[in-house]
C-alpha cells in the first residue's frame, strides 16, 4: 500500500455505540507499550524514560495518552499475606502507585498487563482466579488501562462461552473498582471475540503477535485464517494480520475495537513504504495505535510515519467504522492487489489500495467499488482527492490531487 | 434462472409435520417487514402506511399477511418498575397495542422483533435473561410473530446444545403465554438451527444477512458454507445464500422452515431478471417470503413479481418438501448452472435452472436427474411442462409449453 | 471393485475385544430390516412374511438372525398412566410381544428401533427422557436388539462428551433390564462415535443414510470425510461410504463395529456388479450385514450375492479385523482405484481392488502394499490365491486361481 | 534430512520454565520403552533384560535412563479389595516394586504406563476414575515416569477444557504422591495439549502413534494437520510427525516438551540414513529421545545413531528451545526440502536441512533465513560450521567443515 487517499461526499453514518461499562475508547486508544522493543527487559527508568519522550517528541498532541507497561513487571510471587500482585522491587525500586502518579503527572495514562492464566507469557503469576484483588489493587496504583494475555489458561476455552466467562471475570472486576480502566482483552482471536467481546472488553486482539516483517511466512502463525483459528501462535507478519481483519472489521465500533496489535514502526524489519503501509492500514481498520518502538531513539522517518496527523484523524473519526476490503486480486508476479474503503463523518470517505505483490502495480480504482455500499448516487458524483502522504501547501498531510469522477489509476510501488 | 416450470407426474409425498409447539407456520410464512428498506428509521406511520399498502395492492389475497416491526422500536430502556419492555413514546406515541389493534383490524397479524442477547444489534435492550417479561408482553400487545436475532449473545454459542439452550428459552415463554406466536429464530444458522431447532422454531436463519445483490463476494460474508460457518456476517449476495441453501433443504418440512432472509426485490439492487431468480428460489426452497421493500412505492414489475401466483403456490404447497440441487456445474465463464427440483402435492413437481454465470446458456435437462429421487419409472414418462414466467391465455401465471419426455433444452438468459 | 481374493500365510492376530457389557456382536450382526424398502409402511404381517421369508430362503444358514422392525411401529402416543412406549393397534393388533414371540419361534431375534431424541426421525414418540421405561419395555416384549437413532436431540451433541452421555444413558438402561440386547447407535458419524462409543454401543453408524447409488454426489450428504461432519444428511452413495470408513476401520472390533448402514442389495438402484461390491466392502470393513431389499421377493442374482459363504466368511471372521485402505490413485479417466488388505485368522488375509472410475482397469497388485502391515517376510513369499467370486469345482464360492509371488495384474470391470 | 549441522555466534537466549510441579525434565527425557518392539508381549525379563543391555551398552552415559513399561503388565483387574492396580502374575512373579528396586539398583529410572480411559488401548483396566489410588501405587512401587494413554476415553474430550480436566486429575493425583513422577501425557494431541498442559505435564505427545516409514501416506494416520484433529490415529510416518511438529515447537520449553512419539531406529523399516533424520530431527525437535527398538540386540549402525552425542546434545542443550521451520518448499520430483534453525545455549545455533523427495537435491543456505530471528546483525556474520554426522579427528561427532558467510550449498542424498 503506497497510497491513502480521501474523498468528499454525501452520505451521514449511524453506528451503535456498545461497549464495556467503562465509557473509554470511543475512539481506538493510541499511546507505547513496552513490549515489542524491550521486551521483559523494562524497569521503572525504561517506562518513564519512553513517558518523558512521549511528551518530548510532542506525541501527545496526537493522541498517544497511555504508557502501557507490559509483561515482566513483577515480583516473584504475589504477597503473601494479602494475595496481592507485588511488582519487582529491584525493577521498580518505587513501587507501581509511585510510577502511575510520576505518569500522571506528566499528562499522561498509565497502563499494565497481566494473563487470564496461572502465569504470564513470561513466567510471571497471572490473574485467573485473583481477578478481584488484581483489579482492585490495580484501581488502588492508580491504573487506566490493562491488557489481558491469554498463556497459560488452564485449557479454558473452546467455546465462545469458555473464552467469555474468564474474560468477562475481568471485566466485572474492573469495572467494580469504580475507576475507568481500559479493559485490552488479548486473546488472540480464540473462539471469536469479535462475536463475544463487545459488552466486555474495549478492544480485543484479533490473532498471534505480530512480527516485524511484511508478508513472510511463518509456521509459528500457521491459520490461514483467524475464523476458527485454533493456533494463533506469533511471528505474524504485519500483511498476513491485515487479511485476517478484512471479515471482522464489521464487529468493530466505538468502545469496542479490533486490535491488530501494537505498532513495529521503528523497529527496523521493514523498510520506510512498508511502515507507511502498517500505519495507514492499521489507521483505517480502527485499530488501537499502540507505538512499540524505542521512542526515546527515533529517526525522523519513523516519527514522520507516526505522527501523519491527517492518517491518524482517519483512526479518531467519530464515525468508528473500519474500512472494508472490497476486492481482493492476485497480482500475476505473486502476492495480491486489495481495495479498501471506508466511511467517514461528514460525508467523507477514504480509501486505500494494498499491493504485497513485488512488483510496481497500476490499479483502476472504480467509484463503484469504491461506493459499492453507499449506492449508486454516490458511485457516479466527483470528489476531490487528497493524498494523505503528501503535505499540502502549509506543510499539513493531505494533499488534494485533483477531482475525480467514475474512477482513476493509481501507481503503487513495491 | 431465468426459467421456472411445473410438471404432471403419478406419486403421493409423505412428510413430517413437526414443529415449535403451536400449529404456525404449516406452510412458509408470508408478510413484510421494516428493516431491509427503512433499518432503523420506523414508527408507527412506517408500518401503518406498509399494513395499508398490503391491503391496497391486495397483497393479502396472495398470502401476505404478517406486518413486521424490526429493530429500533425501543425506549433507551425497559420499565424501571416492571421490567417489561417499553416502546419508544416518539415514534409509536400511541404504543405497541394501539398498533397491533389497528394492523388488526386490517385483517393482517402483527410480528415484532427483539434478540437472544444484552443488546439488539442496533443497541437497543435485548432479551436475554427477560424470557418471561417479554414473551407476556408481547401477548399483552397482541403480537403473533417474533423475530429473535442474536447480537450480543455474551458467548452463549459454540455447541448445538448452548445454542438450543438460548432459543428454546424464548420458544417456551412464547408458548407459556397461550397465545400463538410464530417463532422466527435468527442465530444466523450458528451451531446448525437446522439440527436442533425443528422443535422449538417455526422457521430459523440460515447465514449472514442478504445483500441486494445478485452474486458480488464480499468479505463481510466470509464462510464458503453455512455448515459450521463461525462468522456468518452480513452482506451474502443473493445467489450465494442460494448456494448456502442446498445441503439443509432436507431439514425443513411444513412447520419448521429454512429462511434465506427477507427479500430485496423492489430496493434496486439487482435487475428484473434477477429478483425474478430471487423470488423463484426463495420459493421453491420454501424460504418464508417477507418482502423487503418500500411497498408504498413499487414499481408494476416489483409487483408483478412479488404476485407471481404460481409461483407463491408452489411455496405454499402443501407438501412443504424443498426442492434440492441434483446438479452443479462450473461454466466455462466463470460462475455456475445448477438443476434444482422438486416435489409438490398431487404428482406435480417443480424444477429450476439457475445461470450465475456472465453469458446465456442453453442447458440439456435429463428427467433422469429431474426425477432422480422418484426412480427409473417417473424419468421416462410424458409431462407437460409450465413456465412459471409466462402468462397463459386466461393471463394467469403458469403457460403450458408442451409435453416432453427424456428432456428439454433450455437457455438461460444473463 | 470386481475381485475379492483371499491370501494364505504365517502370521496370528491380536485384537482387544471391548464392546457395551452384554457380549454380543462378537462378530458384525446379521439380519434385515424394514426401512430400505418399507419405510414407514410397515406391519405385523411386512415383518412376519420377512422372517418367513427368512427361514424359507435358508439365510438363516448363512448368519442371517436378526429381523429389524425400524421407525414408523408406534402409536401416536405413549401410555399415558404408564409412560410406556405403545405400538400402533392397527399395525400391530396383536401387540408387539406376540411379534416378537413368532419371530423367536422361528429361530431368528427381533429387533427394535428408536430414537435418542423428542421424536423419531419418522415423527413418532423418541426416546430422549424415557431411557428406563423403554428399554425395560423393550426387555419385556422379548426384545434382542435396539436401533437408536438421532433425529429431533434438542440440540444434545457438540462434543464428545455430550453425545456420549446421550446413547450412554440408553446403553446402560438397556443393560439394566439384565436381558442381553445388542446396541446398534445410529448417531450418524456426530462427535466420532469411534472415538468414545466402544464401551456403550456393539456398532455405530458413521454416516449419513445409504443412498441405493454407486457413486453419485448429492447435496444432502455434503461432507467429504466423516471426521468432524456436521450434517452427515443422506442419500450418501454407496461408493461414498466406502470412501468415510477409511480411516475410522482403525476403531472397529470384536463387539464395537462400524456401521456403513443397511444394504441396499436388490433394491435396484445398482447393477449386479456394484452390489457384488458393496457386499464385498461392506463385508470386508466388518459393517454389520443388514439386509435392506424384499426379502419376500428376490431375484437369483440377488440370492447369489447375499449367500456368498466365503465372504461372509470374511466378515464374520473371529479377527474381526476391517480391512484397510493402503492405496488409493486418482484414475484418470475420472473416479478413483484403490487396494484394501485385511488379515484374518489362521494365517488368512483378504484383499480387494476397487475401481470407481467409468472405465476398465488392469492394476498391478504389489504384495509390498498388500502385506506392508505384516512386514517384509510376508511380501516376499508365494501364496495361494482364490477369487471369492468364482466358484471352485464342488460349486462352492472361492476358486483357486493360482499362486503368487511378488505381485499380479488384476482387471477391473466397470 | 541428511546434513546437520552447529553454527557459532554471539547471542543469549531467554526461556520461561514451567512445567508439571515436579522439577523434572528440564531437558526432553531420554530412555527406553517396550512398546514399539515388543508390544503386548512383556515380562519381568523383557524389562531387565533391557535395563541391563542400557548398562552393557553404556546407554546411560549417553543420557537414556528411564526404562518403561507400556501397556499390557497388568492383571485381568484391580485388587477387589482395595482397588488397587495390580501386575500379571505370571509375567511379573516378583510384582513391580521388585522390578523396579532391580532397576533403581542398576542406576536406572522405572517408568509406567496407563490410559486415562476405562480401559488401556490394550484392553486392560484404565485409570479414569481410580487416579489416586494409582498414582499412590505407583510412588509405593518406586516409578518414576508415567506414560498416560487415550483410549476409551468415555467421550470426555471435544473441548480444551474437558480433555485437560481428565489429564490433570492424574497430574495432581501424581503431585499429591510427593514422589516427583515425571507426566507423560500421550493424548496424541486432542483438543490442542500444546494450548493447555504446560502446567499439568512434562510432555504430551502431539500426534497419533508413528509407524516404523519414512514418508508413506497411511489412511488411519488420516488428518494434515495436528491442529484441530479429531482422529489422531495411528501408522503416522516419520517424516509426517516432523510435518506435524512445525507449528507447535513454539509452544514447548524445558520442563514441558512436544513428544513426537518413540523412536523406531533399529525397527527395520527405514534406512540408515532416514534413521539419522529420524534421530536428527527428533533432537532438534527437543522431542523425548526414547528408544524403541530391541536394545539387547543392535547393530552397530544403530548403536551408532542412538550414542551420537554431539546429536544428544542440541537435544539436551539447556537453552531448551526446539528449531523453527524457516521455509518449505515443494520439489519437482515430489516431496518438499526444508530449513530448520534453532538457538542453543553460548551463542551457538544449529540448522538442519530435509529432503522427502526421491532424488539428491543440492540446496543454497542462506543465513538470512538461518539467522531470520536473531536479525540482520547475525545474518552477516562469519561461522565456523560443524558436520554433526561426520567424525573429527579425535573420533569425536562433528567435525568442522570450514567457514562460512552469507551461505553455503548443501547437497541433501535420497
């Protein structure tokens, strides 16, 4: 994908608004985890370093609000006495409470991470059975977000119903601290969360991890699919997670998101079009823009990407309707042309096209494919055409390359 | 298909006659309902202009007889005090009884709409868990039909047992109330309906929502099948839900009914010839036939369609046996021919040809596969074969186009 | 296929005998039933005039025993102080005992059908809920064998275990009543009864029901293996059923069958030579030989086939070992080849050549597939073979037709 | 496969451990079980004998030291007085804690087996539902290892939790003995036991019993995938596990490993060299090395392949982390090549290559996919590479065969 376009018309939108009880995520949460860069090597320093580059670098002035602290936090064991989560006290010489209050002062949200299992991905105790004391004591540090693994769960699932009732435990327990917590359910699409999820969770991930690569194959993410996928496992690269969301984006909307996973920008395993494509397709399909990189060493090519305010209002719009794929080609030098559009407020639109052939594509692009689920009046009006990737005259993102009507051709490179 | 006729043969039909315990439904039901055309934007001037429009184009006298309100009749919330459900007081300021009393009075019943989760799939307040409350309402109401959808289920999916579970809760509170209510299940054929609900539903759904549209793909309706199909979507193109249809024909029988969804014919997605195909489908695979459209502003040829007497007979045949797809071929252009037949009361049968492909055909049909099911003694006798589409001379629906034995020729327009 | 041989050699056999407690069904079952040919039109005297029919053709001679009266025996109600399973008084006027009485007289068994659901798959009164009652009625009419099939389960399979508790309840009221009555579970294949039905159920079916066809697809047996079948259907060809019991032979035992259903021998459906092959695979994967025509009124070709001693012999061989598939090859005139070898006792093994193409086929037969269980030793040495199809001098079915070593060509008709 | 091969570089691995609480097999178990030569027929002797060649043929300087006894050692039935299991008597006249004290004073290990069924798939009495007065048994007799089979499972799988319910009754019941006993779990693979018995065992195996073949397709080894197969079987080939293993390897770790069933080297029916890909991959793997030939009378072609320690090694090496399948690709004889890659401890990595195509292939190795996880720092690197199946000058397995950068060609024989 190499270009990402929006286009002016004349429609209005309606999109239930159903959610967690928590009244968060109306529009995708945006913000850093600690994760795809540091891994279970992080400590209070790694975490407020990335918080004071988060405002540095002016990122919150785009949305990225919440500090999220991932897996590898914790003490050897839970304390004692009470059963509650102790954290590393070599890690996090200051405990958690004093960690949320330094990000909350600098504007900032702070989240965590545990496992709807006996431990962590990483070894670490996890939440099932100690929901209530977990939530509790995570309200108590002060906590506006947690993402919620799946290892280690005892075999519970199988069913939707499985799946939903230790997740929705979670939940409950979240929501009966009284504070606001943004409930990231990540159980990588097992038994179908976007059919289960909505009342529950604000966001849900939809596969195995991502993996730094754009299209290559691995064993370790073998389901061709997400529907059914008994194996989500990891390694996923980043265009095989764009087709697993084509079906599910239609489950998705305000407060309740699919997550494609958190970002790879920077991490150096694709090259600067390639982040460009992970960024506008992870845009347009609603998803959580969860930044993964080291954001205190960034090059300005990857805070370019990051920070494409015309790509991330894409993200934001009220509408909270992700783009649909409406056709899919495979191009004759291997891999596949795709179309996606999407709805806007105020009668906009946008539309991208996907090329993980490796070979440069001239494309169609039919208002009627285009339009195809706003009818024909609006398959046959003209629009004006913005490039996202280009700046305007005043050095904004959003470049107006003319008027079209019918259709136009479009170049994608490799 | 652009061909549709009837044969005179020599055999009786045996079927079973089993069904949610309250005597609806013996033939497929037939009416109108709200959504496909108006969605969420109804009140009680949209349905009383429709009820009176079905009186005025005489619709009734062709079977039409259930007026349904779909989604979005909803206050923000039931009744504080009871529980029960309440109607929004802006768009029905007279109430949900005033209504029925008046679709009543017209001669035609009355059907309503809610879901087996927390939320209808326009948010509103759904029925899990309010059984009793709601199915006693509904009574109260006057209300003799129930659409029963499933959003927002709370997981409560995954084996035919938890499904049926779900379902059959309502199914109970429905017949509880002593008054006769047709039980029209919409869990999207999840589980398998057609295994489990022929004792607890009049009809069941069998895939996705129905897209106005002949044969687009579209990634929103992913499965390939409705056979164990995990996320049945929406968005299924006409000709595919079709395809969806062959292999649970054999599940249905008077009282307990496959629905393909209601019909499109009238909202301009497909040409004449098209909704000619859809009508004639729906008809012989014993589909309810609930019309979709504005039918205060039809076209003649949406009418001439939707009061094809002969075909709306062979849906309303007595012997209540679907017809079943005896062969599938892929045409050299793409897409596909397939022979479709069936059995009716008094020796009489029915058989269609349906053309997806983009050019005419002309297609040899066998009596041998015709009346495969029948024997050796029915495929080598004389019939006399009626074409649904064409008038006779009394200009009734249904012209003789002469005796043939062994078989016909037929072409198949695009 | 058109040639079943039988191979002398030096080997011994070790099978576990498990099976439902009651010791029966140490080898497949023999007998005939109403359903192929009657249907639901049965009564006293169908049944009587079978069982005459019976004795009078010496079937009894060659393993014939059990006469099988299928759906459709009931009343339209159960006893209504009692709850006890009542038989239709015009059908039956001199009750079900009597019956049962007259066909023990003759020397044969008698046997029952129902249903593991609310209703037959006929519409009468299941079983589902009225275990004890039934089987101990079942007991006292002198009952010897129960047919239980799975129309109408209120939603009871999904999973193993749900299926399992469902004919485990029957199994054990069966053995309850201390009278020894062969189980024969007809779940259609549902949840794998291979897999968990050993210890409750002396056979299983594992498909949908037999269509009197060689090989034709039809829609309503749509699955292509029987492994995770959700709508086993029926009118499943008999070259189909073949096809599912490959694998699951694995499963089968002394007690613990695989049904492939009842025969269809001398309905008509087949020419000579296909039922020839269906006699044969059916005897040679060790499916109970239900005979399914009428018997009352059989052709000699007919006769012929079903009292081929030899291969019954094989199936009732004390191994009770199905043979299995060690290869199958696409034929390129359409249809498919396959070689299937089976050991017996006394150092005896069985092949078969099975060809499904249209054509005419000389295959060569490598003793290295027909003996790869057995190992080297026994593809390396010479042995005597004989075509159970011909007959030898003294008129008896098995011919010698040589001795062989290494391998032979072996034509197949079509 | 006929090349292996040891690269070395410059990083550090990362492995949570967990695992059954029992703190054993931290790395795969290694040993040697009676079933795949002998089967049923076992006695006191055949284990001694056994034990004692283990000893004779320095086999436990190697790392093998547990000696099991598979099924077929017990009495007609349990204790009727206690319950408890009891041994054949006439196979074991001194009983098993003899047997096992004799094997303890060798220096040896003593492993069982039983079936979490009602029966062993021998047909003897299972554990299901007597798990703890077995597992005390068990620990009075002083065992070491349990193997746990499948058969006659009573229907109770179909769902994660359900099968992992079963596994870890024993599981516990084993903990509860206080005498560490290593859980082999042997549910070959149902319901995904790489998703769900981290915790309860040290190792499941993923598949159904292998058979002594390299490649040879075998219908009662029916599905293509271990994920979601519901009719594991047996007669799997040897290659095909290795298949089967490629996506669950990320799930495995010390503590917990995937086994890929016993060894057949020795067996007979397979070459030398494909006994050394069986043996090579098995390592790589980190599969159980658990012996299954006759070892009181080998060759030395086989004493060879099973004592080659630099092969035992990666298989023991402690980093714990099975080699990833980098690519597969189809030959154009038939069959597929492979890379596979795998992290050891001291920055050093091992890669192996797979030819199951009938012909030599000579294959270009490049370290970017050697090195495809490790990234690009490593993908440049020079590395001195060793032959783990050549001989260096001090007679030791692996001999350097020089250095490399970028890549190398390796030719891969039949």
């Amino acid at each position: 994908m190499r270009l990402i376009t929006s286009l002016v018309a004349l429609t209005s939108l309606y999109t239930a608004v159903l959610a967690a009880d928590n009244g968060l995520a109306v529009t995708p949460q945006m913000g850093w985890n600690t994760w795809n860069h540091f891994g279970c090597d992080i400590s209070e320093d790694t975490i407020l370093s990335a918080a004071s580059a988060l405002v540095a670098n002016n990122l919150t002035q785009f949305g990225y609000e919440y500090v999220i602290m991932d897996d590898c936090w914790h003490a050897p064991s839970r304390d004692n006495q009470t059963g509650a989560p102790v954290a590393d006290p070599a890690k996090f010489p200051n405990g958690i409470k004093d960690l949320s209050d330094k990000i909350h002062a600098m504007g900032l949200k702070f989240g965590i991470y545990s496992d709807a299992g006996t431990y962590t991905c990483g070894g670490r105790f996890g939440s099932l059975g100690h929901e209530q004391i977990d939530a509790q004591t995570y309200a108590e540090w002060g906590v506006d977000y947690l993402k919620y693994d799946n290892c280690y769960n005892e075999g519970l699932s199988g069913t939707p119903q499985i799946s939903h009732e230790r997740y929705a435990n979670m939940s409950q327990a979240l929501n009966a601290t009284g504070r606001p917590i943004l409930f990231s359910m990540c159980n990588w699409g097992e038994d179908g969360p976007w059919n289960f999820a909505q009342n529950i969770a604000n966001s849900w991930r939809i596969s195995g991890d991502i993996m730094d690569n754009f299209d290559r194959f691995d064993d370790r993410c073998p389901c061709t699919s997400v529907i059914d996928c008994k194996l989500p496992g990891f390694h996923c690269a980043m265009s095989r997670i764009i087709d697993f969301a084509a079906p599910v984006g239609q489950k998705a909307g305000p407060g309740h998101w699919n997550d494609l996973d958190m970002l790879e920008i920077g991490n150096g395993g694709m090259t600067f079009d390639e982040y460009v494509t992970h960024f506008s397709m992870w845009s347009i399909l609603k998803s959580p823009l969860i930044l993964g990189n080291d954001i205190t060493n960034m090059t300005n090519e990857t805070l370019a990407i990051i920070t494409n305010e015309a790509v991330i209002a894409i993200n934001q719009d009220a509408a909270g309707s992700p783009a649909n794929r409406m056709w899919k080609r495979s191009a004759s030098e291997g891999g596949d042309l795709s179309l996606w559009a999407g709805s806007l407020v105020n009668n906009t639109f946008v539309f991208a096209l996907l090329n993980t052939s490796p070979a440069e594509q001239t494309v169609g692009v039919d208002l009627a494919d285009v339009f195809f689920d706003q009818g024909k009046s609006y398959q046959t009006q003209a629009y004006e055409v913005f490039d996202l990737w280009q700046k305007d005259g005043a050095g904004s993102w959003g470049k107006s390359i003319g008027i079209i009507q019918g259709g136009m051709n479009v170049t994608i490179g490799v």
